[in-house]
C-alpha cells in the first residue's frame, strides 16, 4: 500500500517525481477554467473520502478540486459527525471505509490515529496534517520556491518562530530535498527532539536570517494547542515576527512563505505578507497541484 504519510518516510526519488509531475500538471492546464477537468483523467472511476477532525479551508477545497480535476469523486466527512467521534476504533473506521472508497485524507489530532488508520486501511492514507507533521503542506512549499526560483537543492531555509508541526516537515524536507535548514525562536518553543540533526539553530533572528533564500513562518498557535496559551506564546514569539526589519537582513531576492491561515501582524507584518518577497498565495494554489500528484504517486495513476 502507498502511503503518503510523513515525507521522511518518502523515498527521495519519489518525492522528486511527485514535485516534477505537480509542475507539469500545473502547466498543462494553465488557464483554464478550475472546474475543468484535466486532458487525462487518471482519477475516473475513483474515490476519495476527505476526513476532517479539525478545520480547514485549503486542505479541503484543494483536494476536493483537485479530486475532480483528476476525474474522481470526494466525499468530505466531519469526524464529529462519523461513528469514529463516538467510539468506533479508527481500525474498524479504516476497514469499513477501505470497503467503499479507493484513497483517505485524514487530518486529525494524534499522529496515532494517522498511523492506525494507514495500519488498517487496504486503500492508501494520506496526511493532511496532525499534531507533529504537514507534509502536503510542504510538498506545494517546496514546488512553490523552485517555481520562484530553480532547485531548492543547497539553499538556505529559515524558520523563524514556533517549532510546531508545519516546522517538523520542513525539517524532514531539508534532509530529504537536501537544503539547509535554521530554526530561529525562544527555547520553550525549540522543535521537538526527534528533528535533531535535520536544522541548526540561531537563537537572534536578525543572525538567523542572513543570507537567507527563503524565510518561513506560522502561527504562533496551532489548531491542538491550548488558547490558554496564547498570552505566553504572543509575549515568547513577538521578537520573531516577520517584518520589514527581519526581511531587510535576507538576501534582496529572497521568498517568504506563510502556510496560512495567518494572524496578520503577529506573525507576520501585512507589509511583508502583501510585500514583493510573499508567495503566500502560490502557497496556497500549489497545495492543489502537489496534492494531485501525491494522489496519482499513492494510486500508481
Ligand atoms: N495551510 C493549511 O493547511 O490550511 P487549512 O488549515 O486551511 O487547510
Ligand atoms: N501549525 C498550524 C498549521 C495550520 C495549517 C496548525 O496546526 O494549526
């Protein structure tokens, strides 16, 4: 079964593929209508269950889009609304489902019930987000800066705030993309220890950034912390805003880059989200086309 969960558990070639094949699809439908589907409809006769147990607007729309563009159907579920909210074990929820569709998305909390799911299911999972990791997030990142600007092969990344789950897998894509990676952000909020090796750090943000190719950021809460955190946080974090100040210290053609949603003038300064270095928007378009090529890579389409 060919998972898409994590992209260090990704062959390296694999990944390769994907990014080259989402680029290609990209522009062979350049133009056109969304709702068009694409020439070849790898996805026909497919289809897709779209698992949410938290909110999204990208995730969802993407793949649903780019579900149909492929030919397939979707079929998008609240997991407040499933058996699987109330009681029924993730195993049972991955067999029953396996029996009615051909591919899930699931985003969810644990990375366990992630990894319960790909254990159980006889149709591939993929990770559209849990606590500990985004991968398709930064598949379209990845894609997106060598749409800007060439291989992303030897450059150098800074993330600048919280170590969170959107960091985890840009650290995982360092090692697998083979860029160079810096975290810049207070130590209560340091990636967790299973990253070690794949990034450096700089704890002052003006160091971190020199020379920088591309700078990255998120919101300093995520969607699984608790809001009774979010005084510390903004009080731990305001030093690692992005802002026109921080950019200066990048190089002068270097890229910013924000998942979003983003909380404008937290993280990031409108200024430098609306700003000549963003590419917050093709960000968010890539998800749609790196998303159809992991769907054909898991489906061997
Ligand atoms: N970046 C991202 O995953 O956005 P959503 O939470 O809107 O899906
Ligand atoms: N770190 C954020 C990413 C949202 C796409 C969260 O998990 O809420």
């Amino acid at each position: 079964m060919t998972h898409f969960l994590d992209i260090h558990t990704t062959d390296q070639d694999d990944l390769r593929q994907i990014i080259d094949n989402a680029h290609a699809m990209k522009t062979a439908r350049a133009g056109r209508p969304k709702g068009t589907p694409d020439d070849d409809q790898p996805l026909a006769g497919h289809i897709v269950a779209l698992i949410f147990e938290k909110p999204s607007t990208r995730t969802r729309v993407s793949f649903d889009v780019g579900v149909r563009q492929l030919g397939g159907q979707t079929m998008v579920l609240s997991g407040s609304d499933m058996q699987l909210g109330h009681g029924e074990t993730i195993a049972d929820t991955a067999r029953v489902l396996s029996r009615y569709v051909d591919l899930i998305m699931i985003r969810t909390f644990e990375e366990a019930t992630l990894l319960e799911m790909a254990e159980h299911a006889t149709v591939p999972v993929i990770n559209g987000l849990t606590n500990r990791t985004h991968p398709c997030q930064i598949m379209a990142d990845v894609m997106t800066f060598e749409e800007h600007r060439g291989p992303i092969k030897g450059k150098k990344v800074v993330w600048s705030g919280d170590g969170n789950n959107v960091f985890a897998s840009f650290a995982h894509a360092a090692k697998q993309f083979e860029f160079d990676l810096v975290f810049t952000g207070p130590e209560p909020l340091d990636p967790e220890r299973a990253l070690d090796g794949l990034y450096t750090t700089e704890r002052d943000p003006h160091k971190a950034v020199e020379g920088a190719d591309l700078v990255v950021t998120d919101t300093w809460v995520s969607m699984h912390d608790p809001q009774s955190a979010r005084e510390r946080r903004h009080n731990q974090l305001r030093g690692y805003q992005v802002n026109s100040d921080l950019m200066s210290k990048a190089k002068e053609d270097s890229l910013f880059m924000h998942c979003l949603p983003a909380h404008r003038d937290d993280e990031a300064t409108s200024e430098i989200m609306d700003g000549p270095h963003s590419v917050i928007f093709d960000e968010a378009e890539n998800r749609l086309h790196a998303q159809k090529a992991v769907m054909r890579w898991c489906l061997g389409v």
